[in-house]
C-alpha cells in the first residue's frame, strides 16, 4: 500500500513539473513556402539537388525550372509556367544567366521575394554580354559553336566554374553542361522587377565565370542583401547548406 501511494505521489509530482516547464517555441513558419529556381548556363538543373533536398526537408515546395538557354523568350515562357503552377507566395532563386531570365518573369504579384546566386542582375536595356563585358572575369573558356551557342570548354570547367569540387563531379557536370545562344546573350532585359520586389544575393567570391566585383556592383545597384560565400560559379554545389539558407531567410522575412 505504501509503495502504491509513493508511486502516485511521484507521478503527480512529475506531471506537475512537466505542466509547469516552459514550452518550446516553434520554429517560425515561412511567408512564402513555395520556391522556384531558374537554373543558369553551363550548370544544368541537377546542379541544385542538395539545396532542393535541403529546403524539402524544411518543409518547402521546391520546382526546378529545366530551361534551354535558347532565347529570352523560351526561357521566360518556361520559367513563368513553373511560377504559375505554385499556390501561394513565391521566392525566385536564379543563377548566372538565370539571374536575368528570373528579372523579366517575376513580375507578378504571387512572387514575393528574389534571390540572386552569383547571377546577372540587368536593368532594363542592358543585356548578359554587356554585363559581362564590363567587368570581365577570369575565365576564359566560353567557346563558340557553329549553331549560335557557347559552351565551355571541359578543359577548363573545373578551374573556371567549380574549382572547389572533386573531379568526379565536375566531369559529369561539364558533360552535361547546358550551353547559351548567342541570341540569349545578346537580348536586353524588359524588366528589372528586383525594383519592386525584395532582393537578396549571393556573391560567389570565388567566381571566374561572373566577375565577383560585376556581382557586387549589380548587388549594389539594386540594393540587395548580400551574402559573400568563398565559392566558385559552382556555389550552389559546393555550399548547398548556405545558398538554401539565404534561400530560406527570404522565405521566411517576406510579407
């Protein structure tokens, strides 16, 4: 009998210093839970599997536009549809010559945040081959073909575009690297929606396809929150953790 009443005399303890421990605050939920990236040149679509994993898990809808880089036009009517498809508030994630596909399709008003990872980010009239003209980086293995596209040359794909990954990786990936036409290159940008949309960026300090001072003089420009992360044009490879972190910070800070 006094073991029984010693046993209930512990579990009313117990319950009572549970029913008076403080709760553990939950974790903010995201503004905006739906996340759409527009993949850049040379880097094709997978090059984004650990960050989409990464956001998966933290409980974001993540779709992965696949574009062919073959004209502005293309790449926004595929982009927007992506857009479309989501319900809810949106965040745009572009990379490279993503940056300004996602600066011309991003204009409606479900897209609540953007988020430029060592990307081109032109004003209205300006143009990728402009942009990267004016600050030239240290790359120099963008080669032309006889159908109007560049592509990069595999020789120096891992020293220019993703000199901190293993050269199992960058084999694949410059195997199944995505080239740009010329026309792409050479087409103004219509829009500048970072004018009217939260902009956040990432500069790849490391870059030797997009000139990390031409990043932060467009990051600048706009107004940007930037994040410098020691990466190359590769960043969203080799530093998943951190670009899907800016990522979710945009998610989470937008209204």
């Amino acid at each position: 009998m006094k073991c029984a009443l010693a046993a209930a005399v512990a579990l009313a303890l117990t319950a009572g210093a549970q029913a008076g421990a403080p709760a553990t605050a939950p974790e903010p939920a995201p503004a905006a839970k739906n996340i759409v990236i527009v993949p850049g040149a040379f880097l094709d679509a997978s090059s984004w599997r650990v960050v989409h994993d990464t956001l998966r898990l933290k409980g974001f809808n993540v779709t992965v536009a696949q574009l062919p880089h073959t004209s502005l036009d293309d790449d926004i009517a595929i982009a927007r549809k992506a857009i479309f498809q989501q319900f809810g508030k949106v965040v745009v994630v572009g990379s490279g010559i993503g940056g300004a596909v996602m600066s011309n399709v991003a204009t409606g008003d479900k897209v609540k945040a953007l988020v430029y990872v060592a990307a081109l980010m032109p004003e209205v009239g300006e143009n990728p081959q402009q942009l990267l003209a004016s600050m030239p980086a240290a790359g120099e293995g963008a080669r032309p073909d006889r159908a109007g596209f560049l592509f990069y040359d595999r020789a120096a794909f891992q020293a220019d575009l993703a000199a901190d990954l293993t050269p199992n990786r960058v084999n694949f990936m410059a195997a199944a690297q995505v080239p740009v036409s010329n026309v792409l290159m050479g087409t103004p940008s219509w829009f500048a929606t970072w004018r009217q949309k939260p902009s956040y960026a990432i500069v790849a300090t490391q870059d030797r396809l997009v000139s990390p001072e031409l990043q932060r003089w467009m990051y600048q420009r706009a107004g940007a929150k930037v994040t410098e992360i020691a990466a190359s044009h590769a960043v969203q490879v080799s530093q998943p953790e951190a670009v899907a972190k800016v990522i979710e910070d945009a998610a989470l800070s937008v209204n």
